[in-house]
C-alpha cells in the first residue's frame, strides 16, 4: 500500500514517471510513510509490554545467574529491551553496582544499541528476513565475543571511580500503575519519545538513499565500494563511526546499497559500524569509562565489525 501510495502522488498525480528525481521521490515517499507507520504500531505494542519491564528488572533478572548463562541473558536482554544510549549507561552503572561481571555488562553495552525489536521488524519489511537473519545473529556473536575478549584485559581498572559509588536506585523509574489505561498512556508517550527523536534521522537516512536510488549509478557505487575485498569494508567501517543514526534510520541506505550491488558483508559492516561505533555513542559512553578502556571497546567492535564484512563478502 505504501508502494500504491508513492505511485499515487508521485507518477499519477506529479507526473514524474521515468525521470530521476521522480524515482527519488517515490523512493522516498514510499520507506518514509512505510517506516513511520511501522515504527509506531511497533512502539506501541512494545510499549505495552515494556511497562513491566523496567531496567532494574534487567538487573536483577542478570544477578546471581550462572557466569555463561549471564552472558547469553545479557546478549538477549540487549537485542529485545528498547534501550538507547540514554538508558544503556545508568543500566551500566545498574550492572556495576549490582556486582554482575564486567565482560556482561559490556556485551550488553555492544548488543543494546545494534539490534532491537524495532530495527528488525523494519528491517525485515524492507530487505527481508534472510539479511535480518544476519544482521541479527552477527550482532549477537559480536556482543557474545565481545564480553569474553573484554574481561581478559581486566577492564574494571579502567572504569571511573564515581560509577562504583552510585546506586541503582537513582535511575528513572516506570510509575508501578498497571493499570490498562496507565500502560496505554505509558506506550503513546513512548511513541511520541522514540519518533520524536530519531524521525529526522529516518528523513536524512531515506532521504540520502533516495538521492543514490534515483541519481547514482550503480556501477558508480559498486566502484566506489569495492569489489568487497579488505580495504572497502574497513573503508565502510571508518565511513560509519562519524556518523550518527539509529538503527532504523541506517536501514534505507543499506536498502539502496544492496540494490546497487554492494556486496552484502561491506553493507553489514557499515551498518553495525553506524549503530555501535558512531562517534557519539562514544561520547556518552566516556562518561563512565577511561580512554583506555574506551579504546579497547572500539577498536574490538572496529575488528570484530571488519571480520564480519569479510566472512560474508566471501561466502
């Protein structure tokens, strides 16, 4: 239907039928009305659900388990609780306090940010369930590795001295009201804080691959991509960690890039890059951390990313 409203507006009523800015425009007219339409029905059914699960019960559901059991809780906690940047770090600091082990809270930290329930759902409407597949389970194989590469360095040494002293009992709580109506208004006001914050993300994100959709050659992206080898998917690495968007707002470039003929591992890299090495999340995340820790954790994400594009650009 968003494809029959997009040939509506743009073909039948604007008349722009086979020139290039009316193939950008139908572009962007279909994934923006598709995305947000996704984004909020999604939101909300998530919201319903997620007025029972408040981030102390991330905590707690974590503490006391079984070391690799933690770790597979934590990955999964990650990819299916809505929590961004703003949420991630007082989990963090959650986690410290509550004494659960460092390696897991990082694995946390890599699989929070890169894989939701939102993006996947998206993602799977836009470019299918086989590249969601992927996505996914690369994402929580990074996250995974990622805990037991960390705690091998000892990281806690480099963890800043205050997250030690604070208590989880300062982070926002979700009001205990479970009512219906509570729980309703609860989900609307996610809709309005999630959409409200990452939408002129989706604008720029459909709005770039809009322009390489309707104006860029494909044998123009194919060459500046590579031919998949070594040096274009750390290219695709470096391009991402400047950037800064939510998962969703990555997914309609990646959408063009694959139907330009990328190859699909350089097209992974960028967007994990994007999603969990961006230069912001960066930021936030030295608020709780030292630089040498901060480097370890980017530059493993930076590696680990880079290996992905590669196995995959090979099979």
């Amino acid at each position: 239907m968003f494809d029959a409203l997009a040939t509506w507006l743009i073909y039948d009523l604007a008349g722009l039928k086979g020139t290039p800015f009316g193939d950008a425009a139908h572009f962007f007219v279909m994934d923006v009305t598709k995305i947000l339409v996704l984004l909020t029905l999604v939101i909300y059914g998530m919201g319903l659900l997620r007025a029972l699960l408040k981030p102390e019960k991330v905590r707690e559901f974590i503490r006391n388990r079984g070391n690799l059991q933690s770790r597979f809780m934590a990955v999964g906690l990650g990819a299916v609780t809505p929590f961004c940047s703003c949420s991630s770090i007082p989990l963090f600091i959650g986690f410290v306090e509550a004494g659960i082990p460092l390696g897991v809270t990082l694995s946390f930290l890599i699989a929070s940010p890169m894989i939701n329930e939102v993006a996947v759902v998206v993602l799977a409407s836009i470019i299918g369930w086989k590249f969601t597949a992927l996505y996914v389970l690369t994402g929580l194989s990074v996250a995974l590795i990622g805990g037991f590469v960390l705690e091998r360095f000892k990281p806690e040494r480099w963890v800043e001295d205050y997250v030690w002293k604070i208590q989880m009992g300062q982070m926002a709580e979700i009001e205990e009201d479970k009512s219906l109506r509570a729980r309703h208004e609860y989900a609307l006001g996610q809709v309005r804080e999630i959409v409200g914050r990452i939408w002129k993300f989706i604008l720029i994100g459909v709005g770039v691959g809009a322009f390489l959709h309707g104006y860029v050659p494909a044998e123009l992206i194919v060459k500046v991509a590579g031919d998949g080898g070594l040096l274009s998917v750390i290219g695709a690495v470096l391009i991402g960690v400047p950037l800064y968007s939510d998962a969703v707002g990555i997914i309609p470039i990646a959408e063009v890039l694959l139907g330009k003929g990328v190859p699909i591992g350089t097209v992974l890299a960028f967007m994990m890059a994007v999603t969990a090495l961006s230069l912001p999340e960066m930021i936030i995340l030295r608020k709780v951390v030292r630089v040498p820790l901060l480097a370890l954790f980017a530059g493993y994400l930076a590696i680990a990313f880079v290996i992905v594009g590669m196995l995959f650009n090979q099979l």
